[in-house]
C-alpha cells in the first residue's frame, strides 16, 4: 500500500511539475564589476578599489485570454531582496507595472539620453545636475504604458505616497510627501531612421523640502547616423523656492564593433548670485563578448552653485570599471 502511494505521489508531482513549466518560465542572470576610482587633489580616496554583484530572477507567464503576467527581482551583495517590479501586458489595453525599488518610473528612465559610452558628465560628483526624475519615489508606484504606435511610447506614472518605503503584501508604508504623477513619450519615429524625441512632465504634492509642491519637466532629442550619435536635452525644476535650469548636449563615436568613445557638457542655472554649475565627462567603453572595459574622466565647477574660498567649488572623478555579465 505504501508502494502505492509512493508511486501516486510521484505521478503527481511529475505532473504539477510539468504543467508549471507550461504556465511560465523562469530566467536567472546576473552581473558583476570591479571598479578603480581616483578622486581630485582635495578629496581622500582611500581604498580605491570597489566591487558590484547582482543576480536577477525574472519570471513570466501567459493567461488563457492572451494578457502575459512577469516579475523581475533583483539581489543586494548579501542576497537579499534590492529592488523588483510585477508587470500584467493587457495586449491591446496596454501594460500596468508595479515598481518597487527598480528606478523604472518615467522621470528616472528619461533623466539623461544623451549619448555617452559609459558614464555621464556628472557621475561620482557629491553633487550634479539638476535634472529630472525627482517627483516619485522608488517604491511602490504604478506605470501605464500605451501600446506602442509607430515608434512612439506614451507613459503614465503614480505613486499615492510618495518617498514610502517597500512594503510587503498586506502592509503599509508611510512617506514624507503626498501623490505624484508624471507623463512621458518616448518616440523614435519610423519615418526618420535615427531620430528619438521626447519628454517628461512630473507634479509631486508636498515633494520638495519644507513641505512644498515639487515640479519638473524635461524634453530631449537624439540622433544617430551610423557610427555617430549626438544629442541635446533640457530639464527645469520648481521646488517651490528656487528654479533651476539645465542643458546637456553629447556626442558618441562608434570607432569600430567594440570599442566607442563619447563627450558629455552639462550645466544647471538658478543658484544664487546667478552662479552655473558645470560638468564636463570624456568615456570610452571596449566590449569583449559579455565582458567591458570602461573608463569614465569627469570633472565639474562650481559644484551646486559654490563659488568662493573655504568651500569646494570643484571636482573631479576617474573610473575604470571591468564589467562581466552572464
């Protein structure tokens, strides 16, 4: 008797196992880097060697009415949850995703398009440019995103609490602003080969410091012609007490299939007694297979709007980076 029911349990579990399969499938990549950073003259670099390891789970499935159901979690260095995403594809209704941690709403995903090989102008910087993606927060927004119609991508984001943390199923999380919404297009037209425009316009209720209504928008164009990309864009922020304005124009070169260089300048106005803040960067990146080398010379001025002796006007950040994904 115990035979059989050790032969039904098998049965059985060889059976769930194999209608699991045909409901979904599951994906595992992951990804790491070595990093060398040098810091300019004023600054204490100390170990200048750092490292970076994700691994990343991705699920999916498809319902009996077509609509695609799919997860994307990803893990700190400890093994422990960093950020995920759940996405329902409707087919022809569009797409729903719920973000937690991901950075995929549409002010992050559009902040800097223009082109560069590595890294941009500002990167590594104690503070950079005044850009967009500010209005929601990480966890727990919502993001609609039409079907896309002739290259074009129209996105709709919203968070109910803004700046909460990640909260588990069944619970809540407080935040220091109220809602957000944000709108984007993302378009690269079919009749014009190369080119992409868009923009991002964002609102957050209390979202900027002492409780006032935080504003954004940012617009971009890009152009690639065969190993050549160029780009401008533009971004404003109303915090409610200061208004601050930015440019950042690139240009990137594809020298052959695997290596690429790029040139990045970007500058904020709106600082007090008129003061710029400006960033330039210079990177090249070299693919070998699942394998980059890259290198990143950044440099800014008047670094959030400081100008004057006793504080840190300027800086400086070079990275070499080895990156390996599989």
């Amino acid at each position: 008797m115990d035979n059989i029911k050790k032969i039904g349990l098998s049965a059985l579990a060889g059976t769930l196992a194999s209608l699991s399969a045909q409901a979904g499938e599951l994906t595992v990549t992951g990804s790491a880097e070595l990093s060398y950073v040098q810091l300019d003259n004023d600054e204490l670099t100390g170990n200048p060697i750092g490292m970076n390891k994700n691994i990343a789970f991705a699920g999916s499935g498809e319902l009996d009415n077509g609509w695609t159901v799919s997860i994307a979690q990803g893990t700190d260095d400890a093994m422990g949850f960093s950020s995920a995403s759940v996405s329902i594809g409707m087919g022809s209704l569009g797409t729903i995703t719920v973000d937690s941690g991901t950075g995929a709403d549409v002010g992050n995903a559009l902040d800097n398009v223009v082109p560069t090989a590595f890294e941009e102008a500002d990167a590594g910087m104690k503070t950079g440019l005044v850009d967009s993606g500010g209005v929601i927060g990480n966890h727990g927004s919502i993001k609609y995103a039409l079907p896309e119609f002739s290259g074009a991508k129209v996105f709709v984001g919203y968070i109910p609490r803004n700046n909460s943390a990640a909260a588990a199923d069944g619970a809540t999380s407080e935040g220091s602003g109220k809602h957000a919404l944000e709108v984007g297009v993302d378009w690269s037209p079919e009749m014009i080969p190369g080119l992409r425009v868009g923009g991002v316009i964002g609102s957050a209720d209390e979202g900027a410091a002492g409780g006032k209504d935080l504003d954004e928008e940012t617009f971009f164009a890009t152009y690639a012609y065969g190993p050549l990309s160029i780009g401008y864009q533009v971004a404003e922020e109303d915090n409610g007490t200061t208004t601050y304005d930015t440019d950042i124009y690139g240009v990137s070169f594809n020298v052959n299939d695997a290596l690429s260089v790029s040139y990045q300048y970007g500058e904020t106005d709106g600082y007090a007694g008129g003061v710029t803040a400006e960033f330039t960067g210079i990177s090249a990146a070299y693919n070998i297979g699942p394998m980059a080398i890259k290198f990143s010379d950044n440099s800014g001025s008047n670094i959030n709007g400081a100008t004057g002796a006793g504080v840190e006007v300027d800086d400086d950040n070079r990275e070499l980076n080895l990156s390996m994904s599989f």
